[in-house]
C-alpha cells in the first residue's frame, strides 16, 4: 500500500515538472522581441490672422434689494444691446453670456458669534458680440461704457474656420519629425525604414501675447478718446510623434 503511494506520487511529481518545463519552454518560445526602431518628436508654429472676435462686456449693480439690483442691471443691458445694435451689429451676434444674482453680507468684527447678515444684492449681467468686422471692437466697448457698462470680460480673437491652419502645422510638424529621425538614421548607421506608427500629440491656437482675456474693471465714464484695439496675430502650434523601423 505504502509502495503504491510513493509510485503514485513519484509518477504526479515528474508530470508536473516535465508539464511546467515545456510550459516555460513554450513561453520562452513565444516571446518576440520589438523590431528596433526610432521615435521621434515633430513641433511647428504657424501665425495667422484673426478673422474673428468676440467681446464680453457688461455692468454689475448692487442695490438694498435683489429685485431692484436686477432690474437696474437689465435697463442697462438692455440699453448697451440697444447701442450695439444701432452700430449695424446684428441681435443675433449678441447673447447673454452671464446673469447672476448674489447676496451682499455685512463685514464681521473678528471673533463675532454673530450670524451673517445680508446687507443688499448684486446684479451682473454680461452679454458677448460676436464680431466678423474687428474695426467694430473699439467702437462696441465705447458704446457699452457710454451707456453704462462697467466690466470688460475680454476680447477674444479667432478664426471662423481653423482647418486649412492646423493641417499646414500638422504637415510641417510631420517633417520635422522626419528629419530628426533621418539624421539620427544617418548617425547611427542604420537605414530608415517605413512608418510603424503615428500619434498627434496635440493642436492649439494662442495669442502671440496675453490681450486682456481676464476681466477688467471699466470705469464708469470712458475717456473721449476712442478705445483702440489691434487684433495682432494668432499662433497655431502642433506636434507629432513618429515610429520608424530601422534596419542595419
């Protein structure tokens, strides 16, 4: 009995070892090795002009209570649509972009146990234009500070249609890349081979520098020199990463 188990378990023991060799010996087998090869990065900027822009501008009033702080504040939106539109822009390039109501609490002394109490209301109400006609920026802001605008969110220049823009970058992104994994072909000694793989590392349009996008307090009277704006250049940046086979 004792001999019968020791042969059983004899026998289970080197099927289990000859079972885990040829498992090791077939994954072994299985495991190929990448083809060598050289990843590289392509960068490119593009300028181009802003056809574009829209500016967000708008007035903010406190009053004891919300509905009267309302109401001031939508007369004098109403009032700089009304001028905006009289400038030959369009009612529907004009939309309401923010409207929001928000309690006003009187200041605490430090270390009072008081609850908060609420000392009247703000109003602000901003609408954005949209303006294909960048000569009208200047003259949009002053007609929303001389009836009574006191907050400029921003101006915001773009393009109507960005898609012939970004390929130019893409394409001289691509040959950029192109010729970094040329170069380093030629250094190493080996030939380049085709393509194995391509990924776009991204595609954005910027300013060429910071024009006011942040919100800006207007005073209350504008001076009488007209506002001046110059719409300057969009830059339009892309980038690529290529893999390329290569063979000795």
């Amino acid at each position: 009995m004792k001999t019968s188990f020791l042969t059983s378990t004899l026998v289970f023991t080197v099927l289990v070892t000859a079972f885990s060799s040829a498992a090791v010996a077939q994954t072994s087998v299985n495991v190929v090795p990448p083809p060598p090869a050289i990843v590289v990065s392509g960068n490119a900027q593009v300028e181009a002009t802003p056809d574009q822009a829209v500016v967000r501008i708008g007035i903010v009033h406190q009053s004891t209570s919300a509905k009267e702080a309302q109401e001031n504040a939508s007369k004098i939106a109403q009032a700089i649509q009304k001028a905006i539109v009289a400038l030959g822009v369009t009612a529907n390039r004009i939309q309401t972009s923010r409207l929001s109501i928000s309690p006003v609490y009187v200041q605490q002394r430090p270390g009072s146990n008081e609850a908060p109490r609420i000392s009247g209301y703000t109003a602000a109400n901003s609408v954005s234009v949209t303006l294909e006609n960048l000569a009208q920026i200047g003259p949009v802001v002053d007609a929303g500070l001389d009836n009574g605008a006191n907050q400029l969110d921003g101006v915001q220049f773009k393009l109507k249609n960005d898609g012939p823009v970004r390929e130019q970058a893409l394409k001289l992104a691509v040959e950029e890349a192109k010729g970094k994994a040329t170069a380093i072909a030629a250094a190493l000694g080996v030939t380049l081979g085709p393509v194995l793989e391509v990924s776009e590392s991204g595609v954005s349009i910027t300013p060429l520098e910071d024009r006011g996008n942040g919100r800006v307090a207007l005073l209350s009277a504008r001076a009488s020199v007209d506002t001046p704006v110059s719409p300057g250049q969009l830059m339009v940046n892309a980038g690529v990463i290529l893999r390329y086979s290569i063979s000795k």
